[in-house]
C-alpha cells in the first residue's frame, strides 16, 4: 500500500494556520485558572446563538450528548418513539435508546440520503415523540417538509456534520425546536478534542439542558433531577471561538472546492453526484460520491496515495446492536444501497487545487 499523500482531511494544516493566535488564546486561558464551565463557555455560547441566528446555545461535553440532553430535554421517554434515518453515525439512534424509547426508521431519498419525509409520515405513529433528521455530509434535510409530514411533532435537527449550512438564508440550527452540534476534530467547526452544543429557541428547553448537563442542577449540590456530567471545558470553548470567526470563509472555500469536484467528475462513468437541495447553502463536512465498484475504488486511490473514507458502511437497522429492533436485509432499500456506493473524497479548507486534480484524476483513470 503507497504511503498516503493527500489524507481525508488535513487537521495539522488548520493549526499552523492559526498556531500563533490560537497559542496566544490558550495560555491567555490557562493564566485565567477558570477551567470548566465560566466565562469562557458563556462567551462562546453567546457567540454560537448570535451566529446561528437562535436565542440560546448550551455548551456541553460532545455531539453525541447535546442529543441525548436535547431529547432528554424534549420529554423523550419510555415507550416513546424517535423517528430518523437509518443512514447515519449510530449515535442519532443509541441515544433514542439510552432513554428508553425506540428509534423508527425511515428510509433515504437517493438524491441526497437525508431522510425522505414521504417515508417519515408512512411510519408516523401516536407514540412519535420527536423527529431527528440528520443533515447529512453538511447537506440540509428539508426541514419544511418533515413538519408537513409530522405536524405538531417536535423537530431536533442532527446538525453535527453541518455547522455553517443554511436554507433560505436560515443557518442550520435554527429550523427545527432544537438542534445538536458535534465540535469533534475533523468537524468544520472542529475542537482539539470532543465538544459539542445544543441550540433552540426556546428558553425552558435550554434551561433544562443547562441543568441536565450537571447533574440535574440548577444550584450545586441541589439536584432537580437525575441529570449527567456533560460540560463544554474552558479550553475547547476558547479554541472554538476563535474558530467560529473563520468559519463563513471556510464554509466558502469548501463551496469552491466541492464545485471544482462537481465539475471534474460530472461525466465519469461509473461515478453519481448527490443532489444540492434547493435554496439552501450547504456546508460539505465530506465530499461523497456515489461510486459503482466502490470497494475497488477505495483500493485504487489508497494505491496511488489518495485516502478515502466510507460513510457509513452498514445502515444503522442492520448493525447487531439494533437487531433486536426487527428489521432486516430489505427492510430501507435505499438505505442500503447507498452503503454499498458511498465513498467520501478529500476535503478541507486548506486543500489545494493541485491535490484535488489528482484526486480526480484518480478516479477518472479508474474508470478508465
């Protein structure tokens, strides 16, 4: 196997962008001594609600969290159900789970494999609790859509891959009652570890979040429910906030790049680009093709230097940890066929156009 020359993403690039500023910020912090929680989060959070366009944002410990406390928050419980999509990370669903409901799944439209809202209201049922569309690779769901489908049930947007997307000019994070945020490295608003945020509008859901996030308490020490330790640290809170003031540009530059790949590979055989939803910006947290003899593909790109990732090789309904949930091989065809298709290319910021005309050429010589 070749020694990869052009990696999926370039997190190092992005540091050495910033190392000055970013070195000045932390040990600006560190002299503060106010490590967890305290100024720092709150001025991050302030400035993550101005961005998103919404009246409250809460900081807390990772993606995965700010969905399991928004639908905590949201009143998701026993014998309640969470429809979502079985293409995504498994997160979106083990934290329907971990609260005792029971995630439903609805297929994906082949276009763009977010979740198809025509499939959502033929699985709607009474015990429907909440709807938890995933923006997928930074593509919006529809959103309008999904209410029409399920009026009255409560929308929590997955935006953890879609930090900086919009529709209509509304940023993702604003278009359902509650959205979730995933600051992991490699996010387009990336920490230097796990973070993660919930964003809404509503001022009692974030004080609950607020307070499940320690313990259940809105005072130390008086607990008001059964909560958990889930809390955005100082520090990450300070690295992200310096990011936050770059990211329309990068969500710009990676518009460009994505363009330039929509371009090249527009009439490679063998080689599907997903759909743009319409009136909407995304924000292109991965690149990803639909590719036939995918596995093939991956092979030959990673024998020419060239990493690729798959996202995600089995749809969420047929990993063993949700067979217990009765759904099969068949059960979300297009689900699954886009597992069997779906590689992602290299993208971020900082990629040249020199390193993305050899991933294209890459797959064009390929397929031949």
């Amino acid at each position: 196997m070749a020694d990869i020359k052009i990696p999926l993403k370039d997190l190092a690039a992005q540091y050495r962008a910033l190392r000055a500023e970013m070195e000045a910020a932390i040990t600006a912090f560190l002299e503060a001594g106010q490590y967890v929680l305290g100024p720092p989060v709150e001025k991050f959070e302030r400035e993550c609600a101005a961005y998103l366009g919404v009246s409250h944002a809460v900081g807390v410990g990772s993606g995965t969290d700010a969905l399991l406390l928004a639908l905590h928050a949201l009143g998701v419980g026993a014998g309640d159900e969470v429809v979502t999509t079985p293409f995504t990370f498994v997160a979106s669903a083990d934290v329907v789970v971990r609260l005792g409901a029971r995630p439903v799944f609805a297929d994906v439209a082949p276009d763009t494999l977010n979740v198809d809202a025509a499939r959502v209201a033929e699985v709607l049922t009474p015990r429907a609790k909440a709807l938890l569309p995933v923006h997928l690779y930074g593509l919006p769901a529809d959103v309008a859509a999904l209410r029409e489908a399920a009026p009255g049930v409560p929308v929590l947007e997955d935006a953890a891959q879609a930090m900086g997307a919009a529709v209509e000019g509304r940023k993702v994070g604003s278009l359902g009652e509650a959205a979730a945020f995933s600051f992991f490295p490699t996010k387009n608003l990336g920490a230097c570890g796990d973070g993660g945020l919930v964003a809404t509008d509503d001022a009692a859901l974030a004080e609950r979040v607020r307070r499940l996030r320690v313990h259940g308490a809105s005072r130390k020490n008086y607990p008001e429910e059964i909560g958990y330790k889930s809390r955005l640290d100082g520090l990450q809170a300070t690295i992200l906030a310096l990011k936050l003031r770059r990211l329309e540009a990068w969500t710009a530059r990676l518009q460009e790049l994505v363009g330039a790949y929509r371009e090249r590979l527009a009439e490679v055989a063998g080689v599907t680009l997903l759909a743009e939803p319409p009136a909407c910006r995304p924000a292109y947290h991965q690149f990803t093709i639909r590719a036939s003899r995918r596995d093939e593909l991956k092979d030959f790109l990673a024998a020419r230097g060239v990493a690729s990732a798959i996202y995600y090789p089995l749809p969420v309904h047929l990993t063993p940890a949700f067979a217990e949930l009765g759904y099969g091989p068949g059960s979300f065809p297009e689900a699954e066929r886009a597992a069997a298709e779906v590689l992602s290319l290299p993208l971020w910021p900082e990629m040249t156009e020199g390193q993305l005309e050899e991933v294209c050429a890459a797959v064009a010589a390929f397929y031949g």
